[in-house]
C-alpha cells in the first residue's frame, strides 16, 4: 500500500451534489479541500432535480445562482390529478416573487456548475474509499487502488450507502418497495408543456412531468411493484405502458407520459440524450 505524501486538512468523499457544494463552500472561504470520487466521472443519476427556495439560499451563498438560474426554466406552480376517481385537478401557483422560486435543472448540469467553480485537481476522480482508521487524531484513508491518505477531517458526502456513515455507526438505510422509473425527453423544436409540474396518481402509480426548459422534459413514474427487472429496457417500457394505459391526462389519450417514454426510447436509438433509469428508493 501507498501512503499519499502529504497530510491533507479536509477529505470530503462523494462528488454528488452535497460533496461539491461542500467542497465549493469551503472554498469560497479560502480554505482547501480534496473530493474523491469513485466514479471515473461526474455522476448524473436521476437526470434532474427540482430545486425548490432553500436550495437557492446554498445556490446564492455558493455563488452560483445566476449560472444555476440559466439552466432552468422558473415554473408556475403544480397541478395534482387523481386518475381514478374523475375528481377534477388541483392546480397550485407560486407567487412571482423571489421567495417561491423553482426551477428543475438537470442534475449533470448542477455537479458541472458546482464543479466548474472549483479550483483544478480538487476532485480526484477514480478514489474509491474503502476502509477507514483513526491515527491519533489523524483518519488514515484507504482507496481501493490501496492509495492511503492522511488528513485531519473527515467529511463522508458518499450517498445513501456511504462508508463513512457505516465507520461512524449509521444504521443501514431503510429499504421501501417503491421504484422509481425516470426520463429526460428532448424535443428539438420545443415541447409546448407549459413551466407547471404535473402529477397524476391512484391505482399505486405516481407519475409526472415538468419541463426543465423549453426543449427538454424530465418525467417518472413509481410504483410498489417488485418483480421488475430492472435491467431490461424493453421490459421497463412494457411495464410503464401496461401501468398507464387505461390513463387520461386530458394532454393526450392515453397518456403524454406513453409519448414520452416513447420518444425517449426513439432517441436513445438515435443516440439521442436521453435515458431511463430504475432504482429503489430509499
Ligand atoms: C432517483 C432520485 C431522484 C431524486 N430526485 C430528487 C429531486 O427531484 N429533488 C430533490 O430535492 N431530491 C431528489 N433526490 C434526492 C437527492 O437527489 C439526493 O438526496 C442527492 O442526490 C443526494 O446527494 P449526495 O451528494 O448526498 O449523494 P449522491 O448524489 O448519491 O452522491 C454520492 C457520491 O458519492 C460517490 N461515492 C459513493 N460511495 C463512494 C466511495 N466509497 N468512495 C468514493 N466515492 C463514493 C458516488 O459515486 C456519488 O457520486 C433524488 C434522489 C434519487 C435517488
């Protein structure tokens, strides 16, 4: 094994969002920090990510807002819909000012915005952290490649598995059946939904769609089902039409959601931008 040779002061592990921020705020303060990351880059699963008014508070205090701002559209407000009972929607708007705002961003495109503000060599990419030990009051890092690195503090940012939080004697997080299937469908010429978040619900499906900007829709659909294979693409789009099909979502009959998984299939063909990803939820 290799010791790394220095002593770092701050060793934050995970590069997903809570990591580069934290990273990124200590960095605002002149104080350095290194970020290891398993993966060989950037991870962007779950596509996007609806940022409500707290989330802008950290995105004025980290100095991102206005290039965070520019990535996604401001929405209006929800509409909720219960798809069995033939009650009407509830629709819900924000009010304009600052205080209500909400804008759903891709999620690759936030970790590049937090990351592009960080200084060079911060992420060390390929880090996979594997084992942990006190020394004196130094923790000893160990990486998979069997790097070891010696710093001062400690910060785990590794995602709901995370080794650190198991080192410091987390319980294991609690499993629920519920599957998430989700979509970013892109439409050159623009999509025309409208900046609202739409839900529909009942029968023990959840579904919905908001646009991250006038070309793109991110879309999900969970469900309690356990017998899905989550590898299976084909199956995964089977399983979503049977879901929806007897759904009217007055956008088109049956269901926007068939069109867009459809068209999100199409052009993941073309080699498109777009993608469905199934995992549990935690
Ligand atoms: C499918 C999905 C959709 C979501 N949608 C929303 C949403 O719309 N709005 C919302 O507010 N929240 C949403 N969330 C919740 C929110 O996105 C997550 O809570 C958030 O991503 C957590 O960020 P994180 O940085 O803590 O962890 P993660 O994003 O999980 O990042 C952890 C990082 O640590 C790395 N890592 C893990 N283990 C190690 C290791 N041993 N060594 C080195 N690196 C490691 C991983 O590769 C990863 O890059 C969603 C979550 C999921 C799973």
């Amino acid at each position: 094994m290799e010791a790394d040779e220095s002593t770092q002061d701050i060793v934050i592990v995970g590069a997903g969002i809570s990591g580069l921020a934290t990273a990124l705020g200590l960095h605002r303060l002149g104080i350095r920090s290194i970020v290891l990351e398993s993966s060989e880059n950037l991870r962007a699963t779950g596509f996007a990510i609806s940022l409500y008014f707290n989330a802008w508070k950290a995105m004025e205090a980290l100095g991102i807002s206005q290039h965070v701002r520019s990535l996604g559209d401001r929405f209006q407000g929800w509409v909720v819909t219960p798809i069995s009972s033939g009650n009407p929607p509830k629709e819900m708007f924000f009010p304009e000012s600052e205080e209500y705002e909400v804008r759903c961003v891709q999620r690759k495109s936030l970790l590049e915005a937090l990351a592009g503000e960080l200084p060079d060599g911060t992420i060390r990419f390929s880090s996979k952290l594997v084992h942990i030990e006190l020394s004196g009051h130094y923790k000893m890092v160990h990486l998979s490649d069997g790097t070891i690195l010696k710093t001062k503090v400690l910060v785990g940012c590794d995602g709901v598995n995370s080794v650190v939080g198991k080192w410091l004697g987390f319980k294991n997080p609690v499993k629920s059946p519920r599957f998430a299937i989700l979509g970013l469908t892109h439409f050159p010429t623009g999509h025309g939904l409208g900046r609202r978040f739409f839900q529909f619900f009942g029968n023990g499906v959840r579904y919905g769609f908001i646009s991250c900007d006038q070309n793109t829709v991110y879309w999900f659909l969970t469900h309690t089902s356990t017998e899905i294979d989550k590898k299976n693409r084909e199956k995964i789009k089977q399983f979503v039409v049977t879901k929806i099909k007897d759904f009217k979502d007055g956008w088109s009959d049956p269901s926007l959601l068939r069109i867009l998984l459809k068209r999100c299939y199409y052009q993941n063909l073309k080699n498109m931008r777009c993608d469905v990803y199934i995992g549990r939820c935690c």
